[in-house]
C-alpha cells in the first residue's frame, strides 16, 4: 500500500513527514515541497499560506489512520473527471490540426516578440502600445477558431529564456479558447485575450535572477514576485484605450476563491469571472511547463491538480467547464492504447472527449514505429475505430517527439 496519504493541513502535527504542499509551486513560501515539520510555527505558516491539504509519507512519520492514500484520491479525482468529460461536447473545428500548423508557428513568434518588446519598454518607463497588442489578440483568436489545438500545442514548449513571454501568449490563447468554449461573445473575448496577453506586465520589474532562480525562492523573492500583479495594473492604468477587463485580469489573475490569494485577498463573491477564468490558465499553464527548477506536469495530470484544487482555490464549474474546452487529454497528448499502440491526439471529438482523433505511429509490443494511421476513437472497430486509451505516457520516456506527427 502508498505511503502516502492526503489529510487537511489542519491535522498536521509536529514529527509529520510532509510530502507535498498540494499547491502550485509558486503558491507557497517554503523554499522546500518536502520536510518534516519541526515545530508549531511551520504548521501555522501553512496554514496561512491558504494550504488546505497537504499529503504526509506515513513511511517517514506519524500516520492519520482514516486518512485516504495518494492513490485512493487519484483515483476518486479521476473517476469524478470521466463523469465531467462525458457531459458536453467539444467545439467543432474548421481546420484540422496539421492545417493551422504553419500559421500558428508565425502567430507564436508574433505573439512571443510582442510581449517581450512590451515588456522592454516598460522596464524603460515607456508606455505599452495597444495598437501592437491589438491586431495579434485578434490573430490568436482567429487561428483559436480555426483550430485552437494547434497554437496551444506550440506554446507548451518553452524554455527558461522565452518563458515569460511565452506564458503571457499560452495564457492570452488559453482564455481566448476557453471564452470560446463558454459562448462568451467575441469582443468580451478580445478583451480578455488582451488581459492575458498583458496579464505579467509587471514581471517587467522583477529581476531576471529571481525570475529565472534554478531554485525555490526567498521569502524576500517571493514577496517581490507578489508585487507583479499591482505594478502591472499600477503601468496598465496609465496606457490609453485599455479596457476594464484587461485591468482586472492583471490585478486579480492570483486571487484564490477561499480569499487567499493575493494582491487583495478577495473572496470569491469579489473576483470577476474572467479573473476566475485567468486564475485557471494561468496556473494550468505554468504548471505544464518545464522550468529550470521544476519538470512540468502532463496536460492531464495538471487537469486532475486543478480539478483536486478547485474544492478551495479556484471555481468548480470553471474549472469543469476548462477541461471540457482543452479535453481530458488535449491535442498534442501522447496516449498508449489498449491494443499497445502509442500515438498523438490531434482533436477532441465533440461527443465525448474521452475519444478524440488520435494520430497512431508506434507499437509499445515492437518497440518500433509503425505506418501513422489517423484513429477515431467514438467509432467501432471497422469504421475507423476500435481501440480505448489506457493512460497518457511521458515522450522522453519512448524517447519520441509526437509532435512530428501533428505537422509541427
């Protein structure tokens, strides 16, 4: 059986091995995820952290005898996503995801130069031009549109020199999507593309060695990360023809439903719904990427944290309804099937996303590749389907890269 098991923070006692704070890594003010808790004042710190739960390695210290094991909620928080995933349609597509390729490549690299030339000019003290932002929000809903798989599938790769800038444009994308995927009209869709677009604005004046620390922060560094929100709002205020939305976006994007978020500590009856909706992405998409002090999780991994988080940080029904808009398994997924075989899902299936279009190239059995073969999962066997997946799989694990196959 796991030794390790999930309780509430609250029955946390000195001696315990604390294995996992349960919460983003940027959410907490510990420089380690893992100790044994020495005295009365590091509970009381994690418990003004806004930490709920946490999970203890019973192999390591005392035991919560009724408390459920890592796996038992895995599996719970997995069952309860299935159920989630079966009640509505994905949005259909008007490209296929090989198609938007191209363009999405060109739009990434438009998006990403914006940001970082905004983000240079207002380390300058110089205003951001809204008529640079603009035409790019509307390019990366359009590409949204045609197939939004594509552009997001590009932006989960990063590295720690483009990661800031890159973030911005993952984040500016996913709320477009996700504003689609809820029947948001198009110009409070624009207003919100432009909110996460601009959303770290005030990164600007944090120092690239705190951005970028190979480590966990200070204290100290952590505080002076928290101000990003208030000074990107405190620069935003001043540029002419910025909207309502784009403003609370990036004041609030880190406020947290149970009212332990920051700059203001809102509860959640005072965070707008695209401020809610900008917390998800945010934090879905920084931890799916990999960092120089953290591996990213896989989409669906990162999916079930967020669902599991969303009983106190975020809102239930957003975060139900975010991972109806991306699929349980999003485009770009690398998934193994019963039958063994291993391929890339290329788009969600509007009747349930538990069977998306899946791209097949290699066999786990051979240990080779195979002739790439589209499979559509929602279809019996003989007419085009026939096969369930199994689970997503890690690619440096096969040491293959699936995008190969999406025409990236």
């Amino acid at each position: 059986m796991s030794s390790i098991k999930k309780i509430s923070a609250s029955q946390l006692k000195v001696g315990m091995f604390l294995h996992d704070l349960d919460c983003g890594w940027m959410e907490h003010p510990f420089l380690r995820n893992r100790f044994t808790i020495k005295n009365e004042a590091q509970i009381e710190k994690i418990l003004a952290a806004g930490i709920h739960d946490v999970y203890i390695d019973i192999s390591e210290g005392p035991d919560v005898a009724d408390a459920p094991t890592a796996d038992e909620v895995k599996a719970n928080l997995e069952r309860e996503m299935l159920e989630v995933a079966a009640q509505a349609p994905a949005a259909p597509l008007k490209l296929d995801v090989a198609a938007e390729m191209q363009r999405a490549k060109q739009i990434k690299n438009q998006a990403e130069a914006m940001v970082r030339n905004v983000m240079h000019d207002v380390r300058l003290g110089k205003a951001v031009e809204m008529e640079a932002v603009e035409p790019l929000v509307q390019d990366i809903t359009e590409s949204v549109l045609r197939n939004g798989g594509a552009l997001l599938t590009l932006l989960r790769i990063k590295n720690k020199d483009d990661y800031t800038f890159l973030h911005s444009v993952s984040v500016g994308t996913l709320l477009i999507a996700f504003c689609r995927g809820v029947g948001m009209d198009l110009e409070l869709t624009h207003q919100a593309g432009l909110g996460g677009l601009l959303h770290d604005t005030g990164k600007a004046f944090v120092p690239d060695e705190v951005l970028n620390k190979p480590g966990r922060l200070t204290e100290e560094e952590f505080d002076l990360i928290k101000r990003h929100p208030k000074d990107g709002w405190d620069v935003l205020l001043k540029t002419p023809g910025i909207g309502d939305v784009p403003l609370d976006i990036t004041l609030h994007h880190h406020e947290r439903v149970d009212g332990s978020g920051y700059p203001d500590k809102l509860p959640g009856d005072q965070i707008s719904t695209l401020a809610k909706m900008a917390a998800i992405v945010d934090v879905y998409d920084a931890i799916t990427a990999d960092r120089c002090y953290h591996k990213g999780m896989p989409a669906t991994d990162a999916l079930r944290k967020l669902y599991e988080w969303s009983k106190f940080h975020f809102e239930p029904t957003l975060v139900q309804a975010f991972m109806r808009v991306v699929g349980i398994y999003p485009v770009g997924t690398l998934v193994k099937l019963e039958s063994g075989k291993l391929g890339v899902v290329t788009e969600q299936n509007e009747s349930s996303l538990l069977t998306p279009v899946v791209k097949v190239f290699f066999s786990s059995k051979s240990n080779g590749y195979v002739e790439p073969y589209l499979l559509d999962l929602s279809r019996p066997l003989g007419s085009g389907g026939g096969d369930r997946i199994t689970g997503h799989e890690d690619p440096q694990k096969w040491k293959i890269d699936p995008m190969r196959f999406l025409g990236a």
